[in-house]
C-alpha cells in the first residue's frame, strides 16, 4: 500500500488516500471514508512529476472524470513492474521506469541550461531564484491559490484532530474574522480551525487556511496574546509567504512545469503545501507579518 493524493474527484483540491497496485488496476481508498474502487489499467497514463520531480503521476478516467493521482514512493514502479501489467500499459510503464535512470543527467543538464540563461539575462546568484519567483506567485490568481491550501489543509485534517472544544473554535474564528475584516483585503475566504496537537505552534497556508495548535493557547496568558499570533498568521496568507515558500522550495522544476508541462504546476504546488507546516518562513518574511499584523 502507498500514500497519495487525488486529484479530479472534488472541484477543487485533492484527496488523500491509500494506493494498492492490483491485477486489473489502482485501488484507491480516500481518506475520507468513500467506498475504495479501482483506477483500471486501460487507458491509464503514468509519468514522473510531482512536487519535487521524484513522484509518480497516474492519469486516467473513472466514471466519467479525469482523476490524477500522485505517489511519492517511486517503489510504486518496481511493484507494478512484478506485478504482470496488461500488455497496453507495459510500454508505458517500461518508459516510465527508463525515464527514471535518465532523470538525474537530465535534471542536471536543466539546471546548467536555466543557470545559464539566468546568468545571462543578469539575475546573479541563483539564490531560489529570487525574483522570478516573486514573477511566478504573481502569474497565481487568489482562486487558485486557495485551492493549493485548500488541497494542504486536507492533508493536514486527515493527520490532525480537530479540537471539540466549541468555546476555542468561536474565540478563534470570531478574532481572526475580525482581523480579516480590519485589513480590507477580500482576495481570500480565511478559514480557521484549533487542531488539538499540544506543539506549541500556529501557521498559515496559502489562500487563508489558518491553523491554532490547542498548545498555543494553552501556554497563552492572555486572550490579546492568542490574538496577536492569530494577526501574524493572517499576514503571512494576505502577504503570500506561503505561496512563495512553496515557489522557492520547487525550484527548477516549476520553472520547467510552467514552460513544459503548465497543467501539472497547480497540482505540483498544491502536493508540497502540506509540507508547509515545516517550512520556516524567512526573517523578513516574519518581520513582514509582525509589523503589518499590529
């Protein structure tokens, strides 16, 4: 069985489920609770992409809908390859798995090709690309955008309890309203939920997706404090910080899946947002979010 993340079966965002390669397709069984079916073989399409470029993208129909799938464990190959695939998906599958030993030259020879070209258009030292990421986030319209966190707080929800305890759920969702409302800014529908994880800790994905760790507010002394981590984390969505973590951490290869293959870069960010949760913001970033969160 393997982890993954479905796209296609909601209007926005992605599910994530369990992947298990059998004989006459993918099982896939949401985390959500829906009845696992199977992504058959016929007609299923498979390629390396992903967030990072090292995960595996399955592509194919169900009922009437274009489903993509994302498995970070590229053992998914060597599984599929034992397993006796019909002879339609084989040659699929064989170019899949050749690709696989190529793509390191192949990403090595992009990157001095993309240097290259950055170097000579004066951008300097690559640095995550700096200013062209800045580009790329802006190229990103706010709908867009939220679906990316919307697919990271999925994620997020299917690991996390969500607190029960309905006094903190309406203190929480009551300031951050109100510290929305007070900024002017209607790009974003803020969403925010208290998890009942003890670590102390509070962030903000993209597109207004705000979480309050239950240790946050346990170790606060007062009200006014929760509200101030709640103002921090507001500004960091409105400002994009997250979005343009995520830009940055992607590197070359959203440069490439923007110029090569521009379907897949929506589902390449939305795939690395949960991983949010671990990313630090930078120092003016944080001093960005406490000077416009006051």
């Amino acid at each position: 069985m393997y982890r993954g993340n479905i796209f296609g079966m909601t209007p926005s965002g992605s599910q994530p489920a369990a992947i298990t390669p059998m004989g006459n397709g993918l099982q896939i069984a949401p985390d959500t609770g829906q009845f696992p079916f199977v992504l058959p073989f016929s007609g299923l399409e498979v390629s390396l992409g992903g967030y990072d470029g090292k995960q595996v993208v399955f592509s194919g129909d169900y009922m009437g809908s274009k489903l993509t799938v994302y498995v970070n464990d590229r053992s998914i190959l060597k599984q599929l390859d034992t397993l006796g695939v019909p002879l339609d998906f084989r040659p699929k599958l064989d170019r899949v798995l050749k690709a696989g030993g190529r793509k390191l030259k192949r990403g090595l020879l992009w990157t001095i090709v993309i240097l290259a070209l950055l170097g000579g258009a004066g951008f300097g030292a690559w640095m995550g690309f700096g200013a062209f990421a800045d580009w790329i986030v802006d190229q990103i319209p706010p709908g867009i955008e939220s679906d990316i966190g919307k697919s990271g707080a999925t994620s997020i929800l299917s690991k996390q309890e969500v607190c029960s305890h309905p006094l903190l759920n309406q203190f929480v969702n009551e300031v951050g309203k109100r510290l929305v409302r007070a900024s002017g800014d209607k790009r974003y529908t803020f969403r925010f939920k208290v998890t009942s994880t003890k670590q102390v800790n509070a962030f903000a994905l993209p597109g207004g997706y705000v979480f309050v760790n239950l240790g946050l507010i346990e170790k606060a002394k007062t009200a006014d404090e929760v509200a101030g981590v709640l103002a921090h984390e507001v500004e960091h969505a409105l400002q994009r910080h997250g979005l343009r973590n995520l830009v940055r951490k992607a590197g070359l290869y959203i440069v490439i899946a923007l110029f090569f293959d521009a379907s897949h870069a929506v589902g390449l960010l939305a795939t690395g947002a949960a991983e949010l949760t671990s990313l630090a913001f930078s120092r003016s970033q944080e001093t960005d979010a406490d000077v416009k969160g006051l």
